[in-house]
C-alpha cells in the first residue's frame, strides 16, 4: 500500500513539472492587472463538475490576495447569475476535455451581454472548440488521470489547481501585495492572527 500511494504522488507531482510554461502567463497576468486594478473590474472564474470546485477554489484565492473575484456556476448563469459579469471583468474557464457544453454556451451568453470581455482558458485539450473562443490558452499538459479507470478527474484537476496558484502568486508579486494587505481581508483564524502579526513586523 506504501508503494502504491508513492507512485500515485509521484505521478501527480510529475504532472506537474511537465505543465507547459509559456509567455502566455505573463501575458495574463498583465490582463488581469489592467481590467481588475485598473479599469475596476473583477475576475469570473467558471468550470463545470469537478473543474468547478477547482474555479471556485481559485475564485476565493484571487478574491483573499487582493483581487476580487467570483466563481459563476455555468447552468446557473443560463438562469439569471449570468448578471454578475460587467464590461471589465475577465473570464477565467477550466475545462479539461475542451468540450464542456455548458462552458462554451457560457462563453456565448457573455459575449452577447458584454461583447468584449476577455476569456482566458485553462485546458488539457488545445485542439479543441473552446481555445478557438478564449483570447488566451494556457494548457495543463493533459496529464493521465491516476484514477484505475482513466476517468474520474484527479491529475487533471490537480495540474489546473496548480495553474490557479501560479496566476495568483504572479499578481501578487505584481501589485506587491503584502501582510498588511492580507491581513486586511483575512480577519478570523489563525492565517488572520499571522498576517496580523507579521504586518507589524
């Protein structure tokens, strides 16, 4: 059993290493700064399934570093939360297969409410429908799942979740945010207690 789980360690931290890194991050990066911290808009983080825990995950952490954000369920947009997006905001998609239905009517409904929203696209499939509709892709490197069957997302959604944490940390880096900052917007518990502390130091 001890060698089973090393190697599925293994296989997900190998993933990981072989993600594609491009000047496309930085070029994020740079958007994300413009229509957040500049032209006062938000970032639309959206996935379906197990790719949606992993957006609302990465909608929080923009939200929690200084950046804020919100995860849009994709079929609950088609009933009425679609109205969140404004002209500013950017849209951030996950989507390993590249098909999702649901994420590509998103893309639709949001042009037709804001014709220029940018759409930023986190994928393990290039060749699909959905880069052909992002402004910019960033590709996971479409890792095998460690699940037995093949199927059920596991390394997929761990190469996203890591992609969320690089875009973060960058904008970070780019708007300096510090202790002080966090400890703004992170009042309770212990993460609060630290950044409160090391703000004073």
């Amino acid at each position: 059993m001890t060698d089973e789980v090393k190697s599925i360690f293994n296989s997900e931290s190998e993933a990981i290493k072989k993600i594609p890194v491009n000047g496309v991050y930085e070029k994020v990066v740079d958007l994300l700064h413009t229509h957040v911290h500049k032209n006062g808009g938000k970032i639309i983080v959206s996935g379906m399934g197990k790719a949606g825990q992993v957006a609302n995950n990465i909608a929080t952490t923009f939200s929690s570093t200084g950046s804020p954000a919100v995860f849009l369920h994709p079929s609950e947009a088609q009933h009425g939360d679609l109205g969140v997006i404004r002209e500013n905001d950017v849209l951030i998609v996950l989507s390993n297969s590249g098909k999702t239905r649901e994420i590509l009517e998103l893309i639709d409904l949001t042009h037709q409410l804001h014709d220029g929203i940018p759409v930023v696209l986190i994928t393990g499939n290039t060749e699909s429908d959905l880069p052909k509709m992002a402004d910019y892709t960033l590709f996971t490197g479409h890792p095998k799942e460690v699940c037995p069957l093949g199927l059920t997302p596991t390394t997929s959604t761990t190469v996203m979740t890591v992609i969320g944490d690089a875009l973060t940390v960058l904008l970070m880096n780019k708007l300096d945010f510090d202790a002080k900052d966090y400890a703004k917007r992170h009042h309770g518990g212990y993460l609060g207690e630290k950044s409160r502390k090391s703000g004073m130091a």
